[in-house]
C-alpha cells in the first residue's frame, strides 16, 4: 500500500474535506500502479541506469526510429537490439547521437556513462560466430553500467587458448559464455572460477546442432553447478542478467 | 605460477643444493595444481564455507555412509543430495549428528553455522508436488551459509496467493522459482522483482508436461529478462547458482 | 431420417402413385444428405448468422477474389483468413464492400450485423507481436455476431497491467488468450476469472521457442483448469469456438 | 475494492472512531483477498455447487483421507482422481457415504444433486481403453451437477457405430472427446455436430503413439474448427471446461 | 440402401398392411447398419475366414478367457495377441483346444484351416530379438490362411544371409520386414525383389534407438519404393495388411 | 546361377576349346549380374510395364531434360516427379511428346497404355491442399497401367461427404489416401472397407502440424488393420507401391 | 571367386570326371559362402583373434550360459556383456574359468592373450557414473589383445584434473571417450591430441540429459575434427572401433 | 614441461645469469604454449602435412579470399570448405594457383602432394545427391595426403551394385560412407568389411527425413560394430578423420 497517499487521505477524511463516499470512489480509478502492486519500490535501486530497450526484429525501420526517438528524449541510455543497417540509417536520422554497433546489430545512445556495476563482466565466446551474440551480451552489459571485457574464440577444442587468458577469468566478477554447436564451454569456464557463469546457447553450427537445441540440452546439463542458462541466442538476457547480479 | 615454490628451488638451484637437473625432474613429478591451474585463488573467497556435496542418486547406503563419514571429518557442512531414508540409516550408524531433511531428500551434518550470504534467499514453489526440489534448494543453500525463506503453492493460476506475499519478495536479494507443468510462475516473479530469479523446471505434471520439458521450454522462453535456468529437478544447482550471487 | 420426404414418399406408395419398385429406385437417386446423416438439424440454431470462410495462405490473389465473390452473394458474412494486400486488392475489385483488416490478415464483408452471441468476448494477447493472431480471433468472432473487446500487451512479466484491467476479465463470458514466448498468460488469467479460456499459442519467439511448441506445450499443462488449447497461431479457430460457446 | 468495507473505514475515520494511522496500519495487515484481487465476484454464480476436488496421485492414503474427510465437512461435493482402492479404504473408515468409482479411479462424495448444468454433457471414447479417462471426465461433471451421458468404443476405424448413435450427438449440449492412438475422433465427431467439442487426447497405445504425443498433436491440428484441447489423460480437465460451458 | 427389406415394407405400405406412419416409425428404429452404412458387402469376400481378434495387454486373465471362451464359440479362428502365460492358463481351462504360441505371445485355435491366401508370405526378421514381433505376423498371417514362412536373423550387417536365402524371397508374393535398430532391412529387401514389402519398426535397440523411432523414421525414408510401414512392434498389423493383399 | 552361360562355359572346357584357367579367369571378368544376383528373374512378370522414373527436384531444367530424353528412346512410360514448369519447358523441347501435369507437379510420355492392374485404385485425399500429393500418386498409377479414380475433399470433418461416396469405396481394390493435419482420414477409410489403404501424411497444416509429422503419427497409430504408410508427401511412393499390389 | 574350387570343377570337366550338367546342378548346391561373397578374405588378418561376442540383456542365465559355453570351446576370448551375477552364476558353472568383470558387467574367457594392437588404447570418462560404460570399452578392447589403460573422473568441470594426466593422452594411439551430461570431454580431449577419439555418450544424468540424447547431440557437434561417435551407451562398440584402428 | 627451456632457466640460474627472481618473472610471461599445455609433441607426426582449413560458410568472398592468401603464403595445402563460385572469383584473383572443386564445392591450393596415409580411403554414397558431402570427404583426405577413390550411387535399394563393386572394398584400409534418407548403407557395408567405417548422415530426403535426423539415428544404431558416426552434412569431419586414421 502506498501510505502517503493513503494517509492523506484517510486525513481528508477526518478532516471533512473528503467525504466516505468520495474517498471509496477515488479509490476505485486510483491508478492501479499507486496501489502498490506495480514493480515493488525497494527493489528500485538495482533499477537506477536501466537502459530502455527495443527489440528491433520484425519492426520496419520507420518503427524502431520512432520508438527509439521518443525513449531517446529521457535521460537513460537507449539500446535497440536485433536491428538492421536499415533500420539505423532512419534511427539516425532522428536521433544525431544514435549509433550502430554492428557486430551485436544493435543501435545504441549512451547518456548516462555511470558505472553501476561493482565489478568486471566478461563475455567469452568460443567461436568467431557466437560473436554477434556475445557482442549482443557486450553491448547490454555495458548500457546497464559495467565494466565489461571480451575474450572470443576460446572454444573447448582448444583448450589451452582458455587456460592462457585465465588472468581474465580471474579478475571477472560475473562470467557471460556464449557457445553453439556442443555447448561445452561454459562447464570448463564454470570449473576454473568460481563465480555465477551466465551460459548462452547460441545457434550457430550445423546438422545435429538443430539451431542452438544441442548446446541449450549440452548447457542445462553442465556438471558445473555455477552455470545458469538462458535462451538460444538471447545475448540480451545475458547481459541484462549478469548487469543485475554485479550490481548486488 | 605458484611463485613461492619456483622461487625457493630457483634459490635452491643458485644456491647449488639442487641442480638443473634435479630441478626439472622435481618439476616433473609436481602435483599439477601446484603449477597454478586448479581453481583460481583470486576466488578462493567465494569458496570458504563452501560444504562437501555427495550426490546419492545411484549409491548403495553403505556407500553414501562411507563417503559421508570421510567427509565429515573436516570442518565442512556436508550436504548428501538425493538420498532416502535407507541411506540415512547408514550414515546415521557413522555420524551420530547427522540429520535427515525428508522433504528435501537429503542428509546433512552442520559444522559451519556462519552466514556468508548478504541477504535473503527466498525460495518459492508453484505446486505442493514442486516442494521435493524446493527443499533441496533451499537446504543447499542454508548449508552454503545463507538466510533462506520458502513461499509454497503460489502457482500462477491463483495469482492473489503470490501477491498477498509481496512483502516476501521485495525483502529478498536473491530468489529462486521451482514449477512443474507449464513452468509460468518464474516469469510472473520476475515480472514484479527487480533482483535476479533463478528458475528451476520440475518433473511434476503428466502427459504433455513431458517430465519437465514443458517447464523447462517455459522458462526458457520468459518475457522477463532477469531470469536464468538450471535442470530440470536440479534444486540443489538452484540453490548453489543463488548462494554464490548473494555471497557477492 | 428426413421424415417429411420418407412419409410423403410412403403416402404416395400407398395412394398408388408410385410403385415399391420405383420408391425404392428414388431412395437410390436421394442425396445422401437428404438421409439425414448431413449435419444434424438440431444444432442448425447454432449455425444460424455463421460466416462463410476461405482460407486464404498459399491461394493466388484470383483465386481468393473468385470464391470470395461467389460466397459474398449470399446473404451471410464472409471472412478470408491469412490473406495478403495483394489478395485483397483482387477481391476489392470484385466485391466493393469488401473491407481489409490489415492488423488480423483479413478480408471480409459484413452483411449480417446482428448479435447471436450472449455476451462480451474479450481477446487478451501477452505482447504486441501476438497481435496478429490475436486480431484474427477478434474479426472471426465478429463475423459471427459477438460483442468482442479487447486487451493487449498483458504479459506475465507484467502482472500489474493485466490486474489493472481485472474489470474487463469480469464483464466477460469467455476469453480467448493469445501468447508465444512461455505461453504462460492463460494459467494465469484462468486463475482470475471461472469462465471458459480458450488459449491460442502463437509462433513469436526464438531460440528455444521452437516456432510455437514451447507455448503450446506450456498451455497444455496449464494449472488452471478452465482452459483449453487449439492449434499455435490459430486465431480463427480460438474465435470460432469462443463464439459457439458464447452462442449457448 | 472491497466497497463495503473501505466505506465502513471511511466512516469510522470520519466518525473519529479511528484515527488516519490506524486505518493505514489496519489496511497493511488487511488479508489480501478483502483487497478485491481474489477471484472476481461478478464469476461467484459460475462457482455455486463447485466441488471440492484433490488430485489423489502421488498422494498416501493416509495423505487423500485427512484432506477428504476436512473437505467432506462443508456441503460441496467432494471428489478426489487419480485414486486407487487403498487410498478409498482409508477415506471409506473417515467418510462413510464415499463411494469409489472405480472405473474412473475416482473417490466421491455428492452432497448437492443440483442440475447447474443447462444442458447434457456426452462423453465419447474411441476403445475401451480410453474408458478411465472419459470416465473421469463424466463423473467430473456429474460432481458438478450435469446431467451426463457417454458412448463408448465408438472409434473412427468403425465409423457405423458413431453413426447409429447420431441422436445421442444431436440431443447434447457440450461434447468430450476422448482418443489415444491417431486421436481422430474429436474432428469426426466435430464435423458431425455445431456444439463445442473439448478434445482429451490418452495415452493409450503403443510405439508411434508416444504416450499420448500422437493423439495431441492430431487433435492440435483439427480440421473442425469447433474443437480445442486439454492435456493427455485429462479427463478431470475436460469434464471441467464443459461444465463451465454447460453452466453459460 | 438395403433393397429388400425396404422394397418388402413399401409394399405392406402398398398393401395397407402397414401405414405410412408406421412406416416411418419403423425406419426410425430400425438397426443403423440396415441403412448400408456397415462395412461394404462388395468387400465381404476378403473377409471370408476372418479371425476373431483380441488384444490382450492390459487385461487380466480371466477377462481374456472370457472373451476368448465367447468367440471361441463360433467357427472362426480366434487369435489373441500380446498375452502372457497366465493369460493363457486361464483361456486353457475355458477353451481346451487353444494353444500358446510362445515366441509370439499369443494365444490361438485354429478352426478353420483353408488356405485363403494365394501366394506365399514370407516374414524376416533382422536380429534373434525381433523375433516375437515377427512370430506375431507369423501366426497373425496363418490364422488368417496364408502359407507364411520365415527367415530370422538376416540383419544388414551379414548381407550373405541375406543374400544366401534369395530363393526364399523370390518365391514369396508379399514380404513382412521387422527390423529395430537402424531399421534398415526392408530398403535391402525392398531392392531384391518386385513385390510389397510391408516393413515393421521394432522397439529393439537401445540409446539412441529411442525405443523404434530411429527404425520407423528409416523405413520411412526407405529409398526402396516398394515398402511401406506400419506401427512399431505391430507384428500384428503387418500380417495383417500381408493377408490382405495376398487375398488379391 | 546363370545356368545357360555356365552350362556353356562347363561344355566349351569339356570340348577343350576353354582351358580350366581360362574359365576361371573368364568367370573373374564376368558381369556380377551375371551371376544371379540382380533383381530376380521370377518377379520380372511384375516389372513390365514399369515407367522409367525421375526425381526432379534440385535438378536443373536442363538436367531434367537430358535425362528425360534419353529415358524416352525406350518404349516404357517416363515420369519425371516434382517438377517445375521451367524444367517441363526444357523437357518439351527434346520430347514433343511430353505432357506436363500441372497439379501432380508431373512430366510424362505415354507410350505403353495397357493396364496392369487388375483393379480400381482409388485416390482419396482430405483437403483441397493435399492434391497435389494425391495427383502425384494418380499420375504414378496411371504411368503404371491402372485404371486410377479420385475422390477429393472428403475429410473427416465432413463425414457425410466421405459416406455419399461410398461407392467409389466399394469399387476399389486398392486405396491410397491422402491427408495432412490431424492425418484422420485413413483410418476412418480403413474402417469403411476390406481393401489395402497406403496411407501418405502430407505437409499440409500450420502450427503444431510440424511440417507433417502430426499425420505421420496419426497414421502409424491407425486403429484400422488395414492401413500402411509412406513417407510424408510421397504420393510416388503410395502410388507405386498401390500399383504392386494391384497387379498381384 | 573360390578360385580353387572352380578350377578343380574345371579340370574335372575336361577331365570327364564330370559332365557339364552335373558341374551346373554341383554349384547350384554350392553354399553361398564359397561363391565369394562372404566376409572378405582380404581382411581376414583383421579378424585373427577377435573374440566371440555375447549381448547378455534379455537374455535367461541358462541362455547365456548355454551360448558361452558353446563358444568357449572355441580357442578364441569369450566377452559376454551387459551382464548380471545371476547370468555369471550359470557361465560359472558350465566354464569353471569365467571370470566376472563387475564393473564393466561382463562375463569373459581369456584364451588369447597375445596383443593384436600395435598402441595404447585409453579409455576416459567424465564422471564416476560413466565407469560401467568405460569398463565395457575397456574390456572389450582387452579382450582384442590391446593394451588398455583408463582414466577416469576427469570431467570438463574440473579440467585440470585431465591436463595433470596428459601425459597418459600423449602415450595413447586410440583414444575412448565417455560422457552423459552435456557430453563435452571428446571435444576438450579432442583438441588436445592428433589421433582419434572415439566419443560415447551415456545415458547418465537427469532431467534435460534425456538419458542420453543431451550427450549425443553434443558430441556430434563436437567442434574437434578428430572425434567420432558410437551409440549411447555403447562401451562395446568403441571398444571395438577403437581395437579396429589400433590394428591398422 | 617444456624441459630444455626450463633445463636452461635452471642452468643459468645456477650460472648466475639470471637471478631466482627474474627466473620466476620470467616464467610468468612465458607464452603459456611453452608450458607444455599446447597440443602435444609426440603427436606432432601426425600433423605434418595437415591443410589449412577454412569454412567458408557464412564468410563473405572477401573475407575468405583475405584468410586463404594468407595461409597460402606457407607451405601446406589450402583447403576452404562450404564455398561459393562468388566466394572462389575472390580467392583466384589473389592465389592464381587455387582450384575450385566445385562438386565438394571446396577450394583448395595443393603445395605439399605427398601421400601421408598408409592405405586407401574410399568414400561411398548412397545416392546421387549425397555426392557433395561425398566429394568434401574426398577433397579433405586429398589434401591430407591421401590415396582417395569413391564409389558412388550404390544405395543399398540396389544392393547389387554394391557387391559387384566389392573388390573397391576389399582393397581399401579405411571407409567413409555417406547417405541420407534412411542412412543403412554404413551398416551394409560395415557388415562387409573388418576394416574402420566413418559413416556420414546427409540431410538428403524429404518429409520423415528431418533433415538428416533419420538417418543420423540409423547410423547411431547400426548393428554393425566396426561403424562411428559424425555429424550429419559433416564431409570434412570424415574425411579428416579417416586420414588419421590412415596415417597410423
């Protein structure tokens, strides 16, 4: 229950300045939000700096330049996900400061460059084309204030690439892994460290790979008990999820 | 590199009571992790506290026993998943203080009482027949040192029971959602908390809940984008995965 | 049996006017419909005001536009489902009346404007990319004489939306729900309200989606026991049959 | 909102009776439902001579007795599925007047005889085998006060015998289909009628039929367009959704 | 139509012996299958020397004695399938002529001895555990009157089995292929001869035999264009469909 | 054994004009046919009159062509599936005689007419959708030497309009039936008559059709004895293999 | 060609020892084998010591035990796999020097001690569940004269585990690995050696595991060239493969 | 251990030329391949004479022509896999010597044409349309150093074709075989042959085949044990590992 409000009115009352019947009706078209169910506010902190999002795919470019220019014109940083060159080239034209990472496919505005994460991201991917979707994870991390690394192309096959860059695991608070194909990497990544491993199936490979549905299984089934997954190819949802927990 | 021991045997080797010879030879025979590549210390911190894990599922009670007994020796929590009470009667003959947790299937001995976890774990369960896997998180992560609550039998289909616990959400920093059947219930959390949720699918449900397929699909697919998942039934994955954000 | 025609044939049998032999030859020649084996009378009340309906994906724009204008010279409302701009410019050619509902895919003209259904049918979708699906529950429903409303962009992840609006769930008598992704918004508006819930999953998503299976599956394990599923993106079938039971 | 209660409040703030705080104090320990967000009211008549039901599977006799003897004490119908004969023999010594439908592994207790049904319910099964599941089904929707038939071992390989009991199919209101193996029974006897026909596909059959995968999926892609789907072995389920129909 | 008896009541119509009322009345009642729509009397001929058939997993003892004894009773072979030794005890003591055929696990009495069939079936099987699959073509195609050999233990992997008894396979005028595993004998066979080959998956195999899919999925990819498939472990089914054509 | 040529062989060496070694040394040489292990001789009866056959698709016109033209030299029929009017237009360039069959997606020469079956196929397909699948199968016959029927737009949700044909059931020695969707249609078929059915799924449907695989299984579950299937769209196959049988 | 035998026939012939008829009617007799169609003899060293191989699953004790001691007559090695005690128990008393290999549950005679095998054959396993499918390979392997070592408990979760003991993967020429899970040691194991590995999936896990198919799926997109991969479960098959290269 | 690096660190910390100190520093910026971690030595002869591969799939023309000038500047074979005609214009503009195998749709430079395998391999397909992965084995193994041969189209339908081409068989030291549709050949011709069969799934076929799933599961369970399977479409995987094999 929103107490101000409540109370204020509970004043008004005793006050005469409301009566009951009065009160009863401005409860009912009270807007639904003021009565408390809406996103609970102590958790309002860890929501300071949250980016607005747009996902991109399927909308004409006409589409996401007018949504992205209406959420550019508050102070949070934008970022428009799954995007086509199409579809900055008329972003751009409406908002001068937008720009397009290509490698994640995503348009961003950076407003707000604070750091609210407290530690390291790094996202690692273990093959050059897990790379759109780990930049996607990159490119999120880094709208919701990290300080986020990469460290690309160190699939299981060769495992000592992984194990020279270990001094990047190490100093990494929250570990992002993109993988296609057998989905092996985030089980070795997850045994080197120690901290919460983000796994992202991604869709890349062929035959067997069946679009990211051999990795997602090779992932749930991580005999490393410090790895989460999300979905096929959401780099987004990684990066957004590791955001919140290097907030904590 | 484990500079110390290299450093000594430089030392040794300059001070000629070891030769280059014998030097390399002693490398040879060096235990591996002593060349650095086991768990990295940096992370050491996150490990302190950490119980001794024996997985049940499988294992004859003289067997659960027997591991059980060695581990219990150190200073450790052990925590013995997937275990029934057969296993329990075995280890009970060898560690007079070990406990049976029956709703969580496990059996666990408590030495470290201490909190490592910063805030509120709160383990919540769409279904009475989801509580077995809630259990088993919520005894992980109890033994892994932190404060944990339960919230049972809010599914989705009675959404007034969940909402009436609102206080419960907002007041946890880390939350972890076990349902069977259509695997909803982690969505709507996630939809009214700001903190990370880590969702487990169970194998609770019939026909065309495919022994927890339907869930894990479910989950995987949530439209909120604080929401990871581990393995079907895999409480205990759940509460590890949670313990080590809130140690963080 | 067709009584009418059996006893008029009997009386003519027994006035002479036609012979066993040759009734026997005309029961021969009847059309088997006439035999009462056609769709049984009884529900013809039912049937009254139906539209007629083409099935518009993967026919020529003149195929459309030709059994579009044979149908539309009956009396009754004609409804063509997944049809495209180029269809309908062919049918607008021939059928002037003819209106496109871009947002459901659909072509109709409607003749009949009378309301055979009860009550309010409301069409809830959990996010804007179900709204095509959605949009074809709401033209067939219409087309078959319903008071038709409804509610979009109510996902699970935002529970307060759809709360907010619980007076439109209220005044309904039957709900269609429409969701890709987890599939999870029909457990949950099942929960809120005790009227029939017809559940159509839809193909958005990706990754783990599976093209609709996901939501599919989530819907037949619904926890709430007031909802009943049909084909993933089937909007017409979810109005078609919103609309018999709201005709009852 | 709970109108009768906040204006009582009102009033008693007006009246000085209680003071703004108190009342603040006194809505945050309010229970929830007073709140108005438990099941709608507007839906209060659809829920009159509901029965009480427990899902008996994977419960101990011990376990089905105590909750169906606490429920058997209000006046509802009590029903209990998925039942087996020991967890009968443990309610029988609690509750005198249950009786035990075998057939449809059912426990029951019918207090209220009320017909709140409007019209009849036929139950259909395809073999023999798919008995228990319509059984299920039928005695779900006497418990909720229907007036009930069935035919049986009407499958499609035999397609006379569905069509001889034409008048049974005429003379119904709502319809549940029950089918395993290529669970083609539901769009035949669609096509035959103009009511709704709530589909249960079992898992009755072998190889290819996958436990009930077969039946599902060919009752998902229907071609009448008047039925929709409940889970595999659903029978409760589909009793449920046509006694909500019947009650329109 | 069903001339005779109709032609006799239009002339007691005629003969005012009945009225046409009466007449009426009389068709309204008069058994359905009277009407014609019973399996097609043109067909009858293949049905001459039919057994009686009975599935009997799933049934206790007794009720398949029963329902044996009672076929039993007329001149027609009777053959129950998938039975177990006490089924066949119980059957014993009703039927005294019936026999077990244990590696098919059925029952039969064999009444009727005319040859029905005009060629030779031949059934073959890959391995020694697809045995009782094709045992149960055996006996299904012998009771049905075939002349039916067999030919066990001719897997893919030992082609010059195979190839050593071609003699067997020219002089058969249908073939039964049961195979499990990779299902691959029937392409092989399918390739030596012109004549059908009705290929049967079996549920033997383990990993990713995924009990008879992966067999099924490669008989229906055979790239043989005379075969064609029938259920997993459907023994049954498949001499079944052989006596069918063999009766041509 | 090739008896003639190696009586031949045996009487030449005899006769001293072929040394020992030189046999053997001619036999090394010898044709592998020749030895007896091409297709048998003794089912060569069912050969004549077999069309010479091309798969068209992923072929180019050109391609398609060359073959065709040097197939045609031949006097059998030639049939060319899956084809393209742009490979057709190629095709009637080398063989002014070819004819392209639009709705089978078929090119053909007929030059041998005679009928080598000795009954009616009929083709019976569910949905306006199937027929191409159904043609494929017709043209298959008919280049086959049937006399093929079809019968179109029967499904099973229009059962009367199946049984108004039952005619064309009855006439028929061979069915073959086509069906996408829920694949219902040859089991109700099956069940009509005594006659072999080969079922073929089709592609036909959306959603959780699943490209087919829904009527696969719907057909392998078949509660009617007398139905086989074939591969998903194979109406080469149904045909060829319904051609078999129609010669026995 | 049995060139041996068909020259003597021929030398009889010219000889007049035999007619020419009487040498047709000789090698219509002749058994298949010897017309050359057999196994290749070119291989035939290949096969010098294989042993006799016996599937024990399904099959009685006294099967067993009646086919062992049959085949142990033999000089060859005996390998009976999937075994139980029982099973030994009856081998045990026909051939007093079977021995049990719990581990790997088979039962084995070694006659043959001699090493067919030029290198060292490892086999590997992730986890301590994986052993008895390991043990299957490594028997199996012992059983063709291979020197066989293992290394077992070396999962990718802890991969320093497996780079402390790469000197055993230096020293192998064949390399067997087994995992359930998410199946990833072939790929690291792969990418760490030039020689071939052989990859196993197991059926151990739970939940998304799928018993197996999680591993399968990952190691047929095994992201090392150098992996190839046997059925779930199948310790024998490389076991087999693996003793076949090591030959070479 | 990379001894002689180290033997010399020892050495000139001994000599005094380097102090303990350094010597540890030194270590710590030691590239970690120096450690010993990097693929091993003793398999290095195993790598001599291996192509430089890229996959060309996905890769525009340029960025392939930009890697392949780039490896062609050394000593070994060049051999881009998955390539377009677009994508081999780009490459022959810079490597004037470089070939396109347009059938394997490879690219390869070949500098280094020494026979490194011991044997022959043969690659057989099935069909005709299996020949591109057919022919990308070939290409692999060519450029490996490999005596190639292929047997083509003799799909195990015409099993003939196959046993009169067995002298290919006989002569080869190991096999890969590739087919689709049903996948069988692998076990034909593994039944014919002692010696390694790698056998390749081919997406090849239409309906059931799943893009290669079904035969995929039909090499997974082949009943011949000399078979290992890759990942479906996987040419270069065969082919690499058969020349590996062949190299032992």
């Amino acid at each position: 229950m929103n107490s101000e409000f409540m109370l204020k009115l509970f004043r008004d009352v005793r006050a005469g300045k409301t009566s009951p019947d009065e009160a009863v009706m401005r409860l009912r078209h009270l807007p639904f939000e003021d009565l408390g169910f809406a996103k609970v506010d102590h958790h309002r902190a860890l929501r300071v700096g949250m980016p607005e999002v747009i996902f991109g795919q399927g909308k004409t470019p006409e589409q996401v330049a007018s949504i992205f220019a209406r959420l550019a014109k508050h102070g949070a940083n934008v970022l428009a996900t799954r995007t086509t060159a199409h579809q900055f080239a008329a972003v751009k034209k409406r908002v001068g400061r937008a720009e397009f990472r290509e490698a994640a496919r995503a348009i961003v505005v950076q407003r707000d460059g604070k750091k609210y994460g407290k530690g390291v991201i790094t996202v690692i991917s273990a093959g050059t084309s897990d790379i759109p979707v780990a930049e996607e994870a990159v490119v999120t991390a880094e709208m919701m204030g990290n300080d986020v690394r990469h460290l690309y192309d160190v699939g299981v096959a060769g495992i000592h690439r992984l194990l020279a860059n270990r001094n990047v695991l190490v100093e990494s608070r929250v570990l992002v892994v993109c993988a296609g194909m057998e989905g092996a990497l985030p089980s070795v990544v997850g045994g080197m460290v120690g901290v919460p491993v983000i796994a992202v199936p991604t869709s890349v490979g062929y035959g067997a790979a069946f679009n990211g549905l051999a990795a997602l299984l090779g992932m749930m089934n991580s005999c490393a008990s410090n790895v989460s997954v999300v979905n096929i190819d959401n780099g987004f949802g990684a990066g957004y999820f590791a955001s919140l927990i290097n907030r904590l």
